[in-house]
C-alpha cells in the first residue's frame, strides 16, 4: 500500500512539469491523492495495533516462561495444616520404600515449611535420669518450679563371727547374721530461676520419711536361746532434709554438631537432723533415725548435652567435698570426735531417644567412687592399750547404679520425668524410683 500511496504521489508532482493542465483535469488527480493518503494514515494506524498487540503478547509469553522457571526451582511447599512429624517417626518413613505407584515412593524436592511451626517443635533438652542437670540452662527471666517425690531401699545381709580362732577353721563363739535394711521416702519442691540466657540459680527443700532397721540374730542353734540374743534397732525418723542450692553457667551452645556444656555448682546445707546429734539410749543406739548427712558440701561438676536426632547422648562428671568437723559423741564405749566423711568422684553417662514429639526414653550409667571416711575415736574410761585418740579409716565405696528414665511432655509448661536406678555394685542402693514434675510458672523474655 506504502508503494501503491508513493507512485500515485510521484505521478502528482511530475504531471504539472509535463505541461499546462487544465483545472477541469487537476480537480480528480486532487481526490486521488487525498483518498491514497487517508489510505495511508488508516494502514500506518493498523501497524501501530498490531504491533502493540504483539509486544503484549511477547511480555506474556516472557512472564509465562519466567513462572515456570521458579516453580521448577523452588522447592514443594509443605502442607500448613500437618503438623511436624518425630524425629524418630520421620527418619522411620524416610528410610521405608514406597510401594509402587504410590507417590510417597517417587522421588520428591526437599519440602519446605510455610507458615509457623507448633509453639512445642522447640523445647529444652529434658533428661529424666539426671535430676537437677536434666535440661540446658533456664533462660533469662524463666521461674520453673518442680515437684519430687522418689523412694529408695537398701538391703544387706552379713555373716558375723563373735568369739575366738583356735586353730585354722575352728572357730569357738558364735555366728550372727546381721540384717540391715533402709527405706527413705522422700518429697521435694524446687526453684529454678533465669538470671540470664546463660546463668541459673536453684533451690531444693526436701522433706524426708526414713526406715532403719538393723537386726543382728545368731544362726540357728549357735546359742542356747537364740531368741534372747537377738537385737532389734529399728528406728524411723521424720523431718526437713539438707537443702540444696544450685548455680549453672552455660559454658557452650550447642547445634551444629556442638554439644551444650554446662557447668554446675552444688552446695548441701546440713539442715537435717544431725546423726550426731540423736539422742542414744544406754548401749548407744540411736532412738531416731537421721534425715540428714550432718555436714557441709560442695560438689562442682560439668554436664554436656549433644543432640544427635533422633537422640541425645549425655554425660557428667563431678567431684564432691565433704567438709569434716568435730563431732563429739558419746557412743559407748567410745567418744567420736571428730570425723571427716571423704570426699567423692562421680561421673554417668546415657543415651536420651525420642520416641515422638513429646515422649523420649533415657539409658544410662552412674558410678561414684567415695573415699573412706577418716574417724578420730577415744575411750570413755582410757586404758593403758587405749590411752588416748585413735585415727581410723573406713573402706572406700564403689557405687555403680544403671538408669533407667522415661519424659513425657504433657503441656509446652509441664512435663513428667520418671526414672528408675538399680544397684550394679555391693555398695549401691538396690532400688531408687524418681517421679519429677517440672512446670514452667514465669516464661521470662
């Protein structure tokens, strides 16, 4: 059309050069070329809508490419309503083939999660079978409080001779069997308070129910009346035990591999009643049993927390001093005056699964080595042989205990922490049940 308008216009121009035309003649050359023009304008005007309509159509089709390339690079969204699945229960999925056909089987990218997770998918480390160091410090601001209620009981047996060696195996006096047993019920209330991220304060207050029974009876046979020489001391004893107060600091964060190390730092306020102090009757035996240990201590010990999900591996290790002091008891035939209990290194370690979001079991393994305890004796009434103090040491103790625990997250504010320790060694006690109930009454900042 551009051609057809531009030689019509050309044959415009060069025809008034050829000669003189009449205006008659001029007239219909004029509509011609007007007509070609508007031709023109409305062919120019089509180009400009055709082309806009193709540029429309070119941003379309880029912004339709570019879509699709995100959606091809991002990665599947996770449905906002499913709540997180376990550890334990997600790595049990993730390892199990899919059958075929189903699209669980079929390769599928990394999901990712939109939205916000449960106010519960983070919470502290608990670990039922380490009592006061169970979880990584209370944060700043954070007031827990926990109620403690656990049972121990202790049983020995022991042959005793009472009389002479003639010769090797023959022996001329008699054979006791001495039978000791001990149940202590204890309830405890505690306080952990948050100064800041890293630092804690504790208090435990125990009220203590204890059983002591000691029976010493000869052998049947071994005496002329057996019955009569049997002897009772059973006693049982009531009251406030040794308060504990705790400090621990957060020495390193965990994650990443890392492992949370928290140093603690215990003290024991011989608030109980002190054995020393029970009133005796007139062969010495006590007419109470003690709830307390009767001296001071400190204990620091350092804990580290690695998790590993779906586990949590555990371990401490600690030393305890028991301060000595004098004591002056009439026990007849002697006065105790002064007595230093030995100090203890302790040291455990475990495995903490969880099962699900909420329920973890824990295994482990406590040992303590005690030191002797180191007594200064003297007679009542001082012989020639005994004339003055006599320094004593008691066997050392080995005390291994297997644990056994088990945490259930009840509330984001509570949970349930029960454990089990049986004896591995002579030493130990043969049974220790815990049952801890951590609530969270201040969340802090």
């Amino acid at each position: 059309m551009r051609r057809v308008a531009l030689a019509l216009l050309a044959t415009t121009i060069i025809a008034p050069s050829a000669g003189a035309q009449p205006t008659g003649r001029r007239a219909p050359l004029q509509r011609q070329l007007d007509q070609a023009l508007q031709l023109i304008e409305a062919q120019r005007a089509r180009l400009d809508a055709q082309a806009a309509e193709l540029a429309e159509l070119r941003r379309r089709v880029d912004a339709q490419a570019q879509a699709v390339a995100r959606a091809e690079a991002a990665p599947l969204p996770q449905l906002a309503a499913a709540p997180p699945r376990a550890p334990a229960l997600a790595a049990a999925q993730g390892a199990a083939p899919g059958a075929p056909g189903d699209p669980a089987g079929v390769l599928q990218p990394p999901l990712e999660r939109v939205g916000q997770a449960p106010e519960d998918a983070e919470q502290p480390i608990q670990l039922a079978v380490l009592d006061s160091q169970s979880s990584v410090v209370t944060r700043k601001g954070q007031l827990t409080g926990e109620f403690q209620v656990d049972y121990a009981r202790a049983d020995r047996s022991r042959a005793v001779f009472r009389g002479v060696e003639l010769v090797e195996a023959v022996l001329v006096g008699v054979f006791d069997i001495n039978e000791s047993r001990q149940d202590v019920l204890t309830a405890s209330a505690a306080l952990r308070y948050g100064l800041t991220d890293r630092f804690e304060l504790g208090v435990r207050a125990p009220f203590i129910h204890r059983a002591d029974a000691s029976i010493i009876a000869p052998i049947a046979g071994s005496t002329n009346n057996d019955q009569a020489a049997t002897i009772d001391s059973s006693v049982k004893g009531t009251g406030i035990g040794d308060i504990e107060l705790t400090a621990r600091y957060q020495l390193l964060s965990g994650g990443n591999g890392r492992p949370y190390l928290i140093g603690n730092l215990q003290g024991v306020l011989p608030t109980g009643t002190d054995p020393f102090a029970i009133r005796r009757d007139d062969l010495g035996r006590p007419t109470r049993a003690a709830t307390g240990a009767g001296f001071w201590g400190i204990a620091p010990s350092v804990t580290a927390i690695l998790p590993s999900d779906p586990v949590v591996l555990f371990g401490t290790l600690g030393y305890t001093f028991n301060l000595p002091r004098d004591v002056n008891t009439r026990i007849p035939p002697v006065v105790i005056t002064y007595v230093d209990p030995g100090d203890a290194i302790s040291g455990s370690a475990g495995i903490g699964i969880s099962l699900n979001q909420r329920t973890t079991v824990n295994f482990g393994y406590a040992h303590t080595w005690a030191f002797g305890t180191r007594t200064r004796t003297m007679l009542i009434e001082p012989t020639a042989a005994w004339p003055g103090e006599r320094e004593t040491i008691s066997r050392d103790l080995q005390i291994g205990r297997f644990l056994f625990g088990v945490t259930y997250r009840v509330t984001d504010r509570a949970s349930l922490n029960w454990s089990v320790e049986v004896g591995a060694t002579e030493d130990a006690t043969d049974l220790r049940t815990i049952l801890r109930v951590p609530v969270v009454l201040l969340t802090g900042g």
